[in-house]
C-alpha cells in the first residue's frame, strides 16, 4: 500500500480512525478540517500534519487523497487533487485494504447497532489479552480510542452501508444487527435497494465465510444465498432466554443449537442491547474465540461514545447524548430511560438532513411515545439543501397532536440557553441526534456553572 495519504476532513472519528491505523503502520499522514478537534490532536501526537481550513495549496503533489461521500466535487482541495492528477480514495477503499492485511476479520453491519457491536468486540477481545486491530465508528470506554493496530489474531470494523460502499468489503465473519429502510437520499428504493446491496456484499464472501443474522428481523431474514447462523430471543441458533432486567444491569443465558452456552450480564439498557451482546458473543464463539475469556468483560462495557452516553449533572437534572437520527434508533433509545422511576423524560430532537425528514416523517411521529416532553431543533442539513416544506417548524405542528412538544430555533447555544431556565429536579434531558446536538450537555453544563458562579 502506498505510504503517503492526505485526508480531506480528517477530523471525523470515521476519518481520523483509518488515520490512525495507517499512522501506527508506519505510513505519512496529513489532512484538514474545518476546525479543531480532540482527534486531529491525537492524530498530531502520532506524527501526522493537519491544517485548519480546506485549501487547495494543502494538498501534496506526490499523495494519495482520501474523502468520504460527504465530500463535495467542488471542495478546493478536491479540484486540486483532480488537477495535480492524484488517485483520490474513498474512505471505504482504505478500510477494505486495511481489512487484507492478513488478519481474521470481523465485521459488524446493519441499518443499527453497528457502532455498538464493533466496539464491544474490540472492547472484549482487549481486556480478554487478544490484542486486536480495529476501526470503529466511536470512541471505545476505557481504552479511550477508534481505531487500533495490534499483532494479534483478529481485526473487528464497522462496516457502513450509508452509501453502498459496504460490498467492497469480505469479512471472515459478518453480523447483519438488522435492515431497515434509511439513507433513502441514496437508495431510491428503500428497503428494496438495501437489500440487492446487502445480496451483492454477501455474495462477494468466500465460501468459508460465515453470516450472523438477526433472525427476528423480518428483512434481513431474506438474505440468502450464503452460510448463515441466526441470532434473536427465540427459535435461533443463538439465542437468548431468561433474560431479565435489572436496574443496574440485565443478565440473561445463551443456548446454542439449543444447548447451554453461557450466561451473560451486561449494563447497557434496552432490549436492543440484549440483541448487541448476543450478536457479538456469536460472531466470537464462530471465530474460535474461548467465550469464558471475554465473558467477563461484556458486563464492564460502558457503551459507545454518543450511545446514550450520561455527559453531565447538575441540579438533580441528569443530561444525555445520542447518535440517533433514525426512528427505529430513537425508540431504542428511549427504551433505555425505561425503568427511571419519578424522573421527566425530555427528548431534545435534532433532525439530520431534510431528505430523512422527508422521507421517514411519519415514523419520526410515532417515535417519542412515553417522552414527557419533546423539543425539537433545526435541521442539521450535513450538507444538503433545504427541501420546502420540510422543516422543523411543520414536523412540530403535526407532532404536538401526539406528544407534548415545542420547536426552538437557532444554534445549540441557543437552545440550551432557552431549555435550560425550564429544567428541574429529577428531569433527564436525551440529546438525540447526529449533528451540533452533541455539544448540547455542554453548553447546559456551561450555563449552570456561570448561573452558580453569580450565587457565591
């Protein structure tokens, strides 16, 4: 593989992990963004260059460029790599390159959970003393990173379906978590398309391959074509029974072929961790791994970062982050505040991008049911130009016959400074979203601290 790449928004955490991983394999590494962040400065610790600000005199005339499909055409730094005759990259053509180098691969799928299930299986396999390699879409508890090069056995990614890229990819061991109709922007045909896609990626296996799938989970049932073992909460041939939901943690057991496998705790929340931790445990059994090595660390995995992730307190009022932008994510989720007694769920909604607004907007009605009260943002346009009609304002209109709901306009800094002077004791605020909602713990954090500092 060449040695030299320049990423063009390198700052991601999907971008700044293959960043890593080529960093640690010796290779030169520069890129940009438009601002700074906690991974550019990581990537800077491992030697690479990155500027702030995306300009075409950035671009070296002797590297290979990477971008992701958010990367317009017109980008400076794109027409410069065009006009210097660079060979340009996606991000997915680094990842599947990564994928072959003579490690066993695992790979983590699906419309949900694949951020949750790669991570824990780099999560267990570490604190198991596998020394696994990884790239995964989100900062891993404890070990405090996305992407990892190590000389053991296994390599685990998360392998995105987004736009198609996915069957450049042949994992050793696939987990399908589940196939729902989204990123409609680029498959026209819904469920229909993710679905050739998916046939097209598993067709592309070798035969000794082997595919996990969520047996209940209608559509990804009708995958075929390939050796598949089924997971789910019954009649699978991993599945979970006697499942039981604490508190603080949920336990259950796991039979294989309907024979005893092991027990498992976890304290992750929701059923649909239930569904992560067996698809892992499975992928792992079917690797060869011993399940009695990495048993133990699956109940010490906190969740991925932006998994509903608890990012502050203050005031008896405990605040929430999460990735979720799709309706299926979002009742996950809000699954997961199941079981806080006396508390006052608020669910603070940035919708991401106008065409999944447009396209799923009845969903995104039906999936605040149980919320106490629902405030939903701007659109979050990651890129894309505004649709008429579809806009927070509207959705509001409409979602306010169903829950008790209110839009506010304007920046997260905004919100925060108009949510905040409403919230009480024992509300839980669940920042819900892929954009700017994500720095919403922090500017509430902010506002107490200077509304507490006025009181000394």
């Amino acid at each position: 593989m060449t040695q030299k790449y320049y990423f063009i928004a390198i700052g991601g955490v999907g971008m700044s992990g293959l960043a890593k991983y080529l960093l640690e394999n010796g290779c030169e590494v520069s890129g940009s963004d438009i601002c700074d962040s906690k991974y550019i400065d990581k990537l800077k610790e491992l030697g690479a260059t990155v500027h702030i600000g995306q300009k075409a005199e950035n671009v070296p005339a002797d590297a290979i460029v990477v971008a992701s499909t958010a990367i317009r055409q017109d980008n400076p730094e794109m027409l410069r790599a065009k006009e210097l005759g660079l060979t340009v990259y996606h991000r997915s053509d680094i990842l599947a390159e990564i994928s072959k180098w003579g490690k066993f691969f695992l790979g983590y799928s699906g419309t949900h959970g694949k951020t949750t299930t790669s991570g824990l299986c780099s999560y267990v396999l570490e604190k198991a003393g596998l020394k696994p390699s990884y790239v995964v879409g989100g900062i891993i508890p404890e070990i405090g990173c996305n992407a990892h090069s190590q000389d053991g056995k296994f390599f685990a990614a998360e392998l995105d379906e987004s736009d198609g890229t996915i069957v450049k990819y042949c994992p050793n061991i696939c987990v399908v978590n589940n196939l729902e109709a989204d990123h409609l922007d680029f498959y026209k045909d819904g469920l229909q398309s993710i679905l050739e896609t998916f046939e097209k990626f598993i067709s592309n296996m070798p035969e000794s391959s082997v595919v996990l799938v969520n047996k209940d989970c209608e559509a990804a049932m009708k995958l075929h074509g390939h050796k598949t073992i089924t997971f789910g909460l019954s009649d699978a041939d991993y599945t979970a029974k006697n499942i039981q939901f604490c508190t603080e943690f949920t336990t259950f057991d796991i039979y294989y072929k309907e024979e005893f496998l092991t027990d498992l705790k976890i304290i992750l929340r929701g059923k649909h961790n239930v569904y992560n931790a067996l698809s892992v445990l499975a992928s792992l059994h079917q690797a060869g791994v011993d399940v009695n090595a990495v048993k133990p660390h699956f109940s010490t995995f906190s969740g991925m970062g932006r998994r509903f992730q608890k990012v502050g307190e203050f005031g008896g009022v405990t605040v929430y982050d999460d990735y979720a932008h799709h309706p299926t994510e979002i009742k996950a989720t809000l699954s997961s505040a199941e079981g806080m007694s006396n508390k006052n769920i608020i669910a603070v909604f940035q919708p991401h991008r106008f065409t999944r607004l447009k396209n799923l907007w009845n969903e995104f009605l039906d999936a605040f049911s149980g919320v106490d009260r629902v405030v939903v943002t701007d659109v979050y346009a990651a890129s894309e130009d505004k649709i008429d009609g579809i806009n927070s304002e509207n959705f509001v209109k409409e979602l306010s016959e169903k829950v008790n709901c209110e839009y506010i306009s304007g920046s997260i800094e905004e919100v925060a400074a108009k949510l905040y002077p409403t919230l009480k004791e024992n509300d839980v605020v669940i920042g819900l979203g892929a954009g700017t909602i994500t720095n919403l713990g922090k500017e509430l954090l902010h506002l107490n601290k200077e509304v507490t500092g006025v009181g000394r």
